[in-house]
C-alpha cells in the first residue's frame, strides 16, 4: 500500500512537497492584515469596492494570473439597504483545457451591531483567512504547466445570503464552464475556542450527496490526498451540507450540479463571528498555513488530472477476487480505491496505469471500489 502511495505522489507533477514548503506564514499574515484593516468590507459598503480592488492588485502581481473584477446586482432585501450593483474578484490561471478547479474565500465581512455601510466590520477569520488562503495558493501554484485551469475567487455578498457565489454558479452554468471542484474556505484561521478546545492538526470539510454532483467523493478524495501529502495535518470529514443553520459559497454551485465543498476550521468561536471581536489577535497562522497547504495539495493534484473514466463495473472474479473494469481514456492512467463498506474513507489506492481493468485479491461483497483518472476525483461503484 505504501509503495502504490508513493507512486501516486511521484507521478504527480511537480512534486506537492516543494510545493507544500513554499506556503509562507508571514505573507497570509499580511494580507489578513490589510482586508482586517478596512474600516468594513460589508457588502452594502463602498469600502467592499476598495477592498476588491485592493485583492485584484495583489493577483495582478502574480506572473500569468488573469483577474476579473465581476459585477452583479443586487435588491434591496433584510441584509441589502439598496438595489446595487456589487464586484467581486476571479483570478485565472490559465491550464492546457478548459477544465476549471476553483478555489476561493468571501471577501465581505459583517458586524450586526454596528450600521452596514460604515460600521467597523474586521472580518479577519470571517473570512479574510479563506481569501489570503485562496491567494497564497495562487501565488504556489503560478508558473508551471498544468493541464487545467485555475480560478481564485474573493465573493462578496456571503453574509447577505450567498449572493456572489449564488452569481458566479448561475454564470458558469449559463456558459458552459466545466467547473470540476469548487473548494470554499470559510474561517478558517483559527485553532482554537473560548471553551478550551483545540486543534490545529485538522480542517473539517463538509460535503452533500445529491443529483447531477459527487461533492462527497471530491470530500473523500481531498480525505485521502491531504492525510497522505500534508505532514502533521488530516481532514476531518463532515457528511453534511455545512453547520447547523449555516451556509457558504460551496452550495450555490452544488445546487448548480457542480462538485463543491467547505473547509472550516475544527473548532470556531461563535461569539466573535459577525462582531468587531472577529481580529486578527484570536488567529493562528501556524494553522491557516496547514490548512493552505491542504488547499495547494488538493489544487496541485486535481488541476493536473484528467476526466474520471465511465461504466465502472465490479464483478466477482475466480470466487474470492474483484474485477473490475472501465472505459478507460487513451494516455490516461488509473488508480483504484477501496474502502470496506463501512468504512467512510478510503483505506487504500493502487496505481494500475493506462489499462481498462484489474483483479484485485479482495472480496466484492466486502468492499466499496472506485476508479480515478491520477490525481482526479474517483469515480465510485454504485450501490
Ligand atoms: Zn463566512
């Protein structure tokens, strides 16, 4: 099992661990610092504006980054005072096919005591961390050839009901973009609570079963890359669509039939989201940069991989054996993945290259397969 580990992360280019050591603390400091520093970047609020654009200087900045600062409207509502047009920030990096991953965090911040439009609103956890993740992330993964394309999204609008993101899926549906993950990172800057609690060696990533998208096999994937590639660090999944009574940006575009879930730190602190409390003093950035590295491994691995094959069958082979075939892609190469049927994550991967089939010494009625293109999101057995 470790020799088939190891080739899944050789065959990955480039290599996630020189990528994973260039996630640098003091530069996810300082842009939390500049986002925290506007007086408020509530969506109503023309500081969101200046905020957006200040975000846009910094993607601009990375060699071969292409930024868009979309506009939308919006009308007036509970958390909306006016009928507006609203901006946020997509940051491309352009791969070899239109195949898209996405990445990104909610620029607005919120205060409920204060007034909207001008009301101190830091927002450092909620979710300036989710943003300076997003450019790290962009700023690690620059330069190299990749087969797919990157996005960096900065949404606004989250905390008046998911309004960017809501945008942005509707957009790429209406266009036809191929959008094959979305990860939103939303708070999660932080390893630790009032009550005592802590952990800063796992991010929980909350993912939804349903029709037209397989967010939870994207969950289970990130699972297992990130439990392998990440030192010290291990996603802790959660089989929901997110916390109780809680939204973000990854459910506009699950709704869209995309495959797309939420990264959230272990352990939040309730009583300082949405309040001026919400600073930079109660971060970790020891932890957030775990959690960038997770986000890189993750985007490093899926930007390269090609489509998952088709018509996975599992058959029982020879009495005690699995067989399995696929239609496989020419010039693709394969991994299998099995879990017991119990077992919520996979337990195990084995790199089978550019075939259609294998035999695995595993018994069928005991086991749960899947097939994933290297580095892409395996395609599970049914049933
Ligand atoms: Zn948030």
């Amino acid at each position: 099992m470790l020799a088939s580990l190891a080739a899944i992360i050789f065959m990955t280019q480039p290599n996630p661990q020189d990528l994973l050591a260039q996630v640098d603390q003091a530069r996810l400091r300082a842009t939390v610092e500049t986002l925290s520093s506007f007086t408020t970047r509530n969506t109503n609020s023309p500081e969101l504006t200046n905020a957006c654009e200040w975000i846009a200087g910094e993607f601009r900045k990375i060699p071969g980054c292409e930024v868009e600062i979309m506009r939308y409207p919006v009308t007036a509502s509970r958390r909306i005072t006016r009928d507006m047009e609203v901006v946020q920030v997509i940051a491309t990096l352009k791969g070899e096919t239109d195949d898209i991953v996405m990445m990104g965090g909610h620029i607005d911040s919120l205060n409920l005591e204060v007034d909207a439009e001008t009301g101190r609103a830091p927002g450092a956890n909620d979710d300036a961390s989710g943003v300076a993740a997003s450019l790290e992330t962009c700023r690690i993964l620059a330069g190299q050839k990749r087969r797919n394309t990157l996005k960096f999204v900065a949404f606004s609008g989250e905390e008046q009901g998911l309004l960017g993101s809501t945008a942005l899926a509707k957009r790429a549906k209406a266009e036809g973009w191929k959008v094959q993950a979305v990860l939103s990172n939303d708070t999660v800057g932080s390893s630790s609570n009032l009550a005592g609690q802590k952990n800063d060696k796992q991010v929980r990533v909350f993912s939804e079963e349903g029709e037209g998208h397989h967010s939870r096999e994207l969950a289970r994937y990130i699972e297992w890359l990130v439990n392998h590639e990440v030192k010290d660090f291990s996603i802790k999944l959660v089989f929901r669509r997110d916390r109780f009574g809680r939204g973000g940006d990854h459910t506009p575009f699950v709704a869209e039939g995309f495959n797309a879930v939420r990264f959230v730190e272990v352990h939040e602190e309730y009583t300082r989201q949405h309040t001026p409390n919400d600073v930079i003093d109660h971060m970790d950035f020891a932890y957030l940069a775990k959690v960038t590295q997770a986000n890189v491994s993750s985007l490093s691995s899926l930007g390269d991989a090609r489509p998952g094959p088709a018509q996975l069958r599992v058959q029982r082979a020879d009495n005690h054996q699995s067989h399995l075939t696929w239609k496989a892609d020419e010039g693709t190469s394969y991994v299998v993945f099995w879990r017991d049927t119990t077992s919520p994550t996979w337990q195990g991967a084995k790199v089978v290259g550019a075939v259609g089939e294998t035999t695995l010494d595993m018994n069928v009625d005991d086991h749960t397969f899947a097939i994933g293109s290297l580095g892409g999101i395996p395609v599970a057995q049914q049933g």
